[in-house]
C-alpha cells in the first residue's frame, strides 16, 4: 500500500538551488533535519526532521484481552477522513520504527468536535505492533500517522450507489473480526442513512464481538437496521457463514449493495458467495488484509521476488540472493562486498520473509531494512528496487 | 602427571610462543570453524538484545554534537578575549570528534539501519568533513573492511603513503615517511578525502584521470560546500572580526584531524598488528575472515570518554569483527572476544593508548629503512 508519509529528508535530496546549497553546506542536511534533535527537547510532538506533527495517544480502552481502541489526537494540520478509511500508524517499538494500517473506528463528529479519532487494535499472534499495542502502550504516546486512504465507503459519502440513491437501496455489511472497525466508523458516522441495512458480524466467541453494544443500540432505535452476530467458535454447531447462510439473514441478498471486511481469505470467501446468490460485482465494495503474520506460515516453496519500482519480478527457485536476483533482470543494484559486510547493498523489503544466507535465519516478514547480498528470498517478497 | 603429557605440553607452550612472535597462529581448519561459529553466537545474541536503549544513546550523542557546534560557534562568534575564543574552539572540536567519530562513522557502517529511522539510517547519513559520505562509504566500509590488512588490496593499510610492513618494497622515498606521516595526522580530512583518487595509481599511468572524473566531481563538491561553511560563511558573519572565525574554524579542523588520524592509526599500525597476502586469503572462509580482523586491529585501553571520542575505536578489534553492531556494545562484547580468544590461543591485541600510539611511531620509523637481511645462520 502506498504510504502517504511526507517525503522523507535525507542528506542528499534537493539538488540544485541555493537555498537547499546552503541547507547542505551548513548542516550537510536539512535545517529541520540538524535542529530536530535540539528542537525535539523542547516540542516533543514536532519532527522536523520529515514526519511533521506527530499524533498523541489520549486514551485507551481494553474492550477484552485481544481488543484495544485508542482514541488519537490527530495533529492540527491533519486533513481528517471518510468514514470506512484507514490510516498509517508509525510507532517507534523498542528502537525500531515500524507502520501498520489500521481502519478509523470512530465517528465523523469525534473529529469534528475534537479533532479526535480512534483506532481499534485487535491482537494478532506474533504481532509486534498489535501485541505492544494491547500491552504496553502508555498514554501520551507520540506516533507519526499519514493521511487517511483508502476508498472502501467512498461512495457512501456521496450519498449515491452506482448512480442511485442511497436510500433506496439495501445494504448489507459483512465483516470478521477486526474487519468491523472501519464499518464501525460508517454505521455510527450514520453513512447508511435510512436505507434497509443489515450488519452481519462474525467472530470467534460473544466476548470478541467488539462494539457489539453500539449495534445492538442502532438495531433497537432505527426500523430498518437489522444487527445479526455470528460466532463461528462458541458452540459445537457453529461454522463459518457461507452462501446458505447468507441467504438464511438476508432474504433478497442479490438486490444489496455488499461491503466486506475482513481478512483476505474471508473476503475471498464471502466475495464468492455473494457472487453464487447473484450480487453482481460493481454492487461489491471490500477492503481487506493479511492477518499472517508468522514467518513460517508464509513460507513456500515456490517464491518470486517482486521488485517494486521497475515492476520486475523474480521467479527463480534457484539458492541464489536477491541481489543476484535483481542483477539476472538488469537491475544494478548498488553493491560492493558481496558477503554482508559493508551495507552498500541496504534496502527495504515492504514485505515477505527472506533468509540471512550466512545464519541461516529467517527474517520478520515486517518491511525492513536488509543486505540484498546475503538475502535469500524464502516465499513471496516485495522489495523496493 | 605424567611426563609425556607434561612434556607434550611444554612443547606446545613453546610451539605456539613461536607461532604468536612470528605474526600467526595458525589454526586449523575445525578451530577456524569453530572460533567463527562462536564469534556468529556472540553477534547473535547482542544482535537481539538491541533496542530502545541503543538509539536512544545516539540520539543523545548526536544532541550533545549539535549542541556543542551550536555553543562553539556562538562562542568563537561573539569571544573578545583568547579565553572565550579558546572555550568556543575546544567545543566545536568537541563537536567535530564527536560528529566524525562516534556518529558518523558508526552510523554509516549500518549500526542502526535496523531503527529504520532514515536519521540513522547509514545510506543517508553525510559527515562533517571534507570527505564525501558516498566515497567513504566505498573506501571504508566496503575495501577496508573487506579487506582489511591485506597487503595491496587494503588501500587503508599505509594509505598509499606509509610502508609499514616488509610485504612492501622498501623505495628511498620511504626514507621521509616521519614527515608524510606528520603531514598525514594534520591534514587527515584532506588525506581520507582524497583517498579515493588513488593517485599512486594515476601517478604509475595504471589508471587515467578520466576514469576518476566522477570522483572529483563529488569531491570537490563536498570540500567546496565544508570550505565555504568553516572558512567563508561563518567568518564573513562576523564582519570585521572574521580572521578570528577563520583561525578558530581551522584550529577546530586542526584538532580534529589530528585526533582522528591518531586514532585510526592506533587501530591497524601498532607494532604486533598482523598483515596477510593475498593468497592467504583466497576463497577465504568466514572463520578466517574473522581471524584476520582479529590479528589486523589493534586496542587501547582507557576511560569512558576516551573511547566515545574515539568513537568506540579503541575497541578496534570488536569493531572490526562486528562493523555493523552498534558501537555502545563493544565494551561488553571484549570482555567475551577475549575469553574466546584465549581458549584458541589467539593474540589479542590491546595496552594503553599512550603505549599503543608509540608503538605506532616506532613502527613509521623502522620501516622507513629497508629490510634488514636475514642472517644466515
């Protein structure tokens, strides 16, 4: 996903006019750049070193052991968001600094009145982000969050679906564990207006039905809001919802606008079933994630290494490193060593899991930073070449 | 105990005294594994235990660097007695070490690549010296470091200048090398800037200056740029008592140039610091690339503040076994190289500073001269 973050100011960017000339002759950086850390001292939530203003932690509520919201202050030049967006988080964890896309939870008039949002959390096993999030976040905490993005509602702000009107539409929700939180933003945002709106919600157990009080409240006091939870793990005879079971909760399915959220396989998985009961694909919104995070889980035996910026990609299954991956499709990648030491050949990997060929260790699948020459892609792998 | 084992072991003592003055202890083939495997343990097991701590300690490194700057040049600035003057020249060279040293250096060798902070991050970082980042980067981390101690592959080793080992064939200019090398230590920012250039080698007619013209280029873009900022900028800022600026900047320079060059050369020049050819170290294993960068440094001893101003160099030889860990941790990590190393018998090279520096002096000295023929016995 493409971030959104300002352009980041190295040492040696903005050639050409005096200004900037002077810039690196003085600082042999920018001037934010060399002040920052002096700066940073007195205005901790200024980085003048590229990330801006940062955004502050004000409160947090644990609504079970694996579910967390945060309600953020966004900073005062933040341009705020769409119900249904996501925003991209930067927490520094232990020294490293690490982005996660989380969907906005909260209404639209939390920001109108207080310049606040929220942000819901849920555990992700092995997780870092996640797991420090539901542990040891403290409040105040400073982080650096983009723009919102992302386009999964939009047309919901319009007030228009597929050139009608929302209100004469029906509308049906299904989202899966943490894929609640950005319909969550919707619904209590009041997107789905007066239109017929079901809201089926699927969850391991009763306790990890997060928010499950708000929608019950909406089922109660709008007619035509229908709120149906769905657990999958709770009883001997729950299962996973499929076409059948859609059908069973939501009579004329095929008439619906469908918004999905969830992880990439239950978005496959309802996408398909939707689809057999006769949604045709416009009347499909979705927007999901991975929720593998495990190194070994997204091992393979086959693997192609996706070189982002001259869209090449590798396929090779040969025990070769990426930079010699990279060099087969002339790429020329800067380089010198060859064997790890000299860190010429430094760039990021946005995702995937690769191996330190002299160690012999698996990497996180996190983007980072890696050694391309001592790299063996192992599985799927983006890198920023 | 029996006397044949006694026996056995005195021989051993002996054998192994001989090997150690002679330069090399040589190990075997499963000893080299093995001494690499322990030293991969030893990264490992700091490697995962970084954090928080660690940058947090450079981001104050780099505070306190911005700050003296700051401080020193107000001082120098706005001094009207040598007193003043002098307070503001000792900060900006405290700033200037400190910068070159413990932050520059370290942070261009990748220590905190893993912060993902683009601040620290070693492909971006530019120095406050007349030496191009990009090009140390070439020279240092990747010939240096590669190559570290081998006679004709490490440019550093001498640099180009100094004969300091026999493997070097003694030629009569090598009769001034005191003066080159005092020349060197005053003018080190200029040397490493230009170290590049090769200019032995254009000198020979093995390479031409067409081949260097994109070096030149970024060298003399960078020296122009820390020109106009310590000798233009800041003295014409102070008007009619810009000669003040001016000797103030350059003492500053001065003190650092001094203090860096003698620095590194107490890091690879001391006396018993090893040197190796080229065929030793052809298909070279990882036990015996650390083993190498072992024999070819050199520590020295002393407290807190001697090794931050050294930039952690006086842990010459935990720097030259780990480059792209953090240098806070070295002090910690010595204590376990030197334990490993005395269990394989392996030199481990380390006095006071002072002791070191002169063997460093006695070593420019005696290799001035030619070899001196063996004597056949």
């Amino acid at each position: 996903m493409k971030s959104q973050f300002k352009a980041q100011q190295g040492g040696k960017q903005n050639k050409g006019n005096t200004t900037s000339w002077i810039q690196e002759a003085l600082f042999n950086r920018s001037i934010g750049s060399y002040f920052n850390p002096i700066v940073k001292g007195v205005l901790p939530a200024w980085d003048l070193a590229g990330r801006g203003q940062l955004a502050r932690v004000v409160e947090i509520q644990k609504h079970n052991d694996n579910a967390t919201t945060l309600r953020i202050q966004a900073p005062a030049n933040w341009t705020g968001f769409v119900p249904g967006q996501y925003v991209t988080c930067e927490f520094e964890i232990d020294g490293v600094r690490r982005k996660r896309n989380y969907s906005i939870s909260s209404p639209a008039s939390l920001f109108e009145k207080l310049g606040q949002f929220e942000i819901c959390v849920h555990r992700v096993e092995g997780g870092v982000v996640s797991n420090f999030v539901n542990d040891g976040l403290r409040r105040d905490t400073l982080f650096a969050i983009s723009e919102a993005q992302g386009e999964f509602a939009a047309e919901l702000q319009t007030h228009s679906l597929n050139g009608e009107s929302v209100q004469r539409k029906p509308l049906l929700f299904l989202a899966a564990g943490s894929g609640i939180t950005p319909i969550r933003s919707i619904l209590s945002s009041g997107q789905h207006a007066d239109s017929e709106t079901y809201l089926v919600y699927n969850a391991a157990n009763q306790e990890s039905l997060v928010f499950s009080s708000s929608f019950k409240s909406l089922d109660e006091n709008q007619e035509h809001f229908y709120f149906i939870p769905h657990t999958t793990r709770e009883q001997a005879s729950d299962k996973r919802l499929d076409a059948e079971g859609i059908k069973a909760l939501c009579q004329h399915v095929e008439a619906c606008e469908v918004f999905i959220c969830g992880s990439n396989s239950f978005t496959q998985s309802m996408m398909d079933a939707v689809v057999s009961l006769g949604v045709k694909e416009e009347a499909i919104h979705f927007e999901s994630f991975d929720s593998a995070v495990n190194a070994s889980a997204l091992t393979k035996e086959e693997s192609h290494v996706h070189f982002v910026h001259s869209g090449k990609t590798a396929n090779d299954n040969k025990a070769i490193s990426v930079l010699e991956q990279a060099e087969n499709l002339s790429l020329n990648p800067k380089n010198a060593c060859r064997m790890g030491v000299c860190h010429s050949c430094t760039c990021t990997k946005k995702s995937g899991v690769v191996r330190n060929m002299l160690t012999g260790e698996l990497s996180s699948p996190d983007e980072e930073e890696i050694r391309i020459c001592i790299s063996q892609a192992v599985g799927d792998v983006e890198i920023e070449l | 105990m029996n006397a044949a084992v006694e026996l056995d072991r005195i021989f051993e003592t002996v054998v192994t005294e001989e090997l150690n003055k002679k330069g090399k202890h040589r190990l075997s083939e499963q000893d080299l594994e093995a001494f690499g495997k322990e030293m991969d343990a030893l990264r490992k097991s700091v490697e995962e235990d970084l954090g928080q701590n660690d940058v947090d300690y450079m981001r104050r490194m780099i505070r306190l660097s911005r700050m003296s700057e700051i401080v020193g040049r107000v001082l120098i600035h706005i001094s009207l007695d040598p007193f003043t003057w002098m307070l503001g020249v000792s900060s900006l060279s405290f700033a200037k070490i400190l910068e070159n040293m413990e932050i520059g250096h370290n942070v261009m060798h990748g220590q905190f690549d893993w912060t993902r902070d683009p601040e620290l991050n070693s492909q971006n970082y530019e120095w406050d010296t007349v030496c191009d980042a990009e090009s140390w980067r070439r020279t240092h981390n990747y010939e240096h470091h590669t190559y570290t101690n081998i006679i004709g592959k490490d440019r550093d080793y001498g640099y180009a200048v100094l004969r300091l080992s026999n493997d070097e064939p003694w030629r009569p200019a090598h009769s001034f090398q005191m003066i080159y090398f005092a020349l060197l230590t005053g003018l080190f920012q200029w040397g490493v800037g230009v170290h590049e250039a090769e200019v032995e080698k254009l000198r020979k007619g093995e390479i031409s200056f067409s081949d260097k013209k994109q070096f030149f280029k970024e060298f003399a873009r960078k020296a122009s740029r820390q020109t106009f900022k310590d000798y233009i900028f800041f003295p014409l800022l102070a008007g009619p008592f810009a000669p003040k600026v001016l000797v103030g900047n350059m003492m500053a320079n001065l003190v650092r140039n001094v203090w860096a060059s003698t620095i590194i050369f107490c890091g690879h020049f001391t006396e018993d610091a090893h040197t190796f050819t080229e065929e030793e170290c052809e298909n070279e294993t990882r036990g015996h690339w650390y083993y190498r960068q072992l024999l070819g440094s050199s520590n020295f001893t002393g407290g807190k503040w001697l090794h931050v101003l050294s930039g952690h160099l006086s842990y010459q030889i935990e720097h030259h076994l780990f480059p792209d860990i953090p240098s806070n941790r070295y002090p910690e990590m010595s204590l376990k190289v030197q334990e490993i190393c005395e269990r394989y018998g392996l030199q481990y090279n380390t006095d006071s500073f002072l002791n070191q520096y002169k063997t460093v002096l006695k070593r420019v000295w005696k290799y001035s001269f030619p070899e001196k023929e063996a004597v056949q016995a």
